[in-house]
C-alpha cells in the first residue's frame, strides 16, 4: 500500500516525487520507458526555448553552456537529480488500467502487476501521442511523426508537414545535411511565434527556393514513392522518400478517461479539475504538468508547472 503513486518520470513527475519524499510520504513513480522519455525522443540536436533556471526544479541548479540548454544536457541535468534524491522510480512499467475500491485505488501494469494507493498523480505529458493525419498511407513505414537526427535524410527527397517549431527545425536541419526539403503547411504563412532565432532563417530559406513550400495546402495521400497534396493550384504528385509529419502532439486521453477523468469540451479536452489542488473530478487523482492544459499544450511548460509536485503534495498532506 503506497500513499502515493505518480505515473510518469518526466521533469513534472520528478517534481511531484520530490515533493512527496520531502513530505515523507511512501510514493512511487512508474515510467513506461525511460527517464524523462520525452526528453529522450526530442530532436538529438534540439535545443530549449527556455533558459536552464526556468528548467530547474528540487532547488537543484541547471548549469548549461549556453542561454540555451541543450537535450543532452537536460538529461544529464535530470539524471543527477533522481539520483541525488534517490528517488523511487520504476522504469518499464507500463500502466494497463485502473480500478477503485473503498477509497483505494488499484494500478495494474501490464506486467500484470497491480499496486495500491490512496492517491494517484497522472503526470504523463503529451509527447507520447502524436497528432495523425488521418490520411492514406500514414502507417507506410516512411511516414515519421518523431525526428530524430538528419543523417538518414541525406540526398532524399522530403516532405515536412507542419508550420511551427518542431516542422522548421526539421526543415532547416534536413537542408542544411543535403536533404531535397518540401514543406506542406495549412496556413498562408509559418506559424509566426517559431523560434526567433529560427524564423528568418526559414522563411529566407524559402523565399531563395532552397526549400519548396506549398502553403494553404494539404496532404490528401501517402504512397511508397510519392506523396500527393491539394494546393490552391490544384493536385500535385510529389516524388518522396521520406515524410516528416510534425504536426504536434497531445496528451493520452484514452489513458486519462480510463482512470475516469472527465473533459470540459471535446473542443479543448481540457481535463476537469480543481485549480487550486489539481485534483480531478475522481477523488484521490491529480494531473500535473502540460497534461493539465487538454489539447492547448502550448499554454503549459515545465517551466510554469514546477510548481504542480508542491500544490499537490500540500493538499495530500493536509487532508491526511
């Protein structure tokens, strides 16, 4: 019997572990994969918009070489910090479904597994679903909604789907290797609020034709060789290797609902909660970090969610 299970080993599950172990509480963290998985799987040469005070969380000093910190830094930033708590994480451990009982609620892995515990914090983030295209050919083994690193994309030919931060990083970076760069964008023009280091760059990459970009225009189909979109020109057929869907992400909410959250609006899917606790519409469960924000995952960070673990933990404790 634990009195605190938080599901997630990202930076706001990492906080909410520091808190419960200063408050003495008997917590544990499960992770599906890795230690601040979604860190894990950014871009390999990604950098942060935030500066690394804005990071920081358990009063434990971000160091970086630059304004910036980069991904590998902030792996190695948050590794120190579990290890400097010793904070009880269990990595590989996935969790399959919930039940509740009396007031106790049962955690089963799909290990087949099952903990109990008198509260639960759901703090799973958003970067383990990506948002789908829904078009034909999306499952080709080409189609990629995570990127990685651009030397697999050297000399091919590809299509970026996407006008924010992650499309023009993507797009920049591709080019910049030797990849042939297509970019499908919905809007008339980029989304103005992409890095402002990265702007000008890719918007004079496009003005000078070294990358192509189709705007007010879609994908309508995805096929081994080629790509199809709708332009206000018409149809076009695009040769193709590879596409790089960057079209954003979300939170599971198939694994919330599971839990028994309920949403405001099918619109935001923001999920129903107490502002002042973030305590959920089930007793006994909060979410924490930019799961709080529903579909607009652009209004929450890490660096304006530090504070979840505390607000959490304060009402836990009060309430004992």
């Amino acid at each position: 019997m634990f009195d605190l299970v938080i599901i997630g080993a990202g930076p706001a599950g990492i906080a909410c572990g520091i808190e419960a172990q200063k408050a003495g509480l008997n917590y544990l963290i499960l992770e599906k994969g890795f230690l601040v998985n979604s860190l894990y799987h950014f871009p390999t040469n990604m950098t942060f918009f935030s500066t690394s005070q804005k990071l920081e969380i358990g009063d434990v000093p971000f160091i970086s070489h630059s304004d910036k910190p980069s991904r590998q830094e902030a792996l190695e930033y948050y590794r120190r910090i579990v290890e400097n708590y010793k904070l009880n994480v269990r990595f590989k451990a996935e969790v399959k479904d919930f039940s509740r009982n009396n007031g106790i609620h049962k955690i089963h892995l799909t290990s087949g597994d099952i903990f109990e515990t008198r509260h639960v914090i759901i703090a799973t983030g958003y970067y383990g679903q990506a948002r789908m295209l829904g078009v034909p050919g999306e499952d080709l083994p080409k189609v990629k909604h995570y990127y990685d690193d651009a030397h697999p994309y050297i000399g091919m030919n590809i299509l970026v789907i996407g006008a924010a931060n992650s499309a023009c990083d993507v797009a920049l970076e591709t080019w910049q290797k030797g990849a042939h760069v297509t970019m499908v964008i919905r809007e008339n023009q980029l989304y103005q609020k992409v890095k402002y280091w990265i702007l000008p760059n890719i918007e004079n990459r496009i003005k000078e034709g070294s990358i192509k970009a189709y705007f007010n225009s879609s994908v309508t189909e995805i096929k081994e060789q080629t790509v199809n979109i709708k332009t206000p020109d018409g149809e076009v057929e695009l040769d193709n290797d590879y596409v790089l869907a960057m079209t954003g992400y979300q939170p599971d909410f198939d694994f919330m609902e599971k839990a028994g959250i309920q949403f405001n609006d099918e619109e935001s899917y923001k999920p129903i909660i107490n502002p002042e606790t973030l305590e959920s519409n089930i007793e006994g469960i909060y979410l924490a970090g930019v799961v709080v924000s529903g579909r607009n995952t652009s209004e929450l960070f890490i660096e304006n969610t530090r504070n979840h673990g505390r607000i959490i933990i304060n009402h836990i404790t009060s309430t004992e």
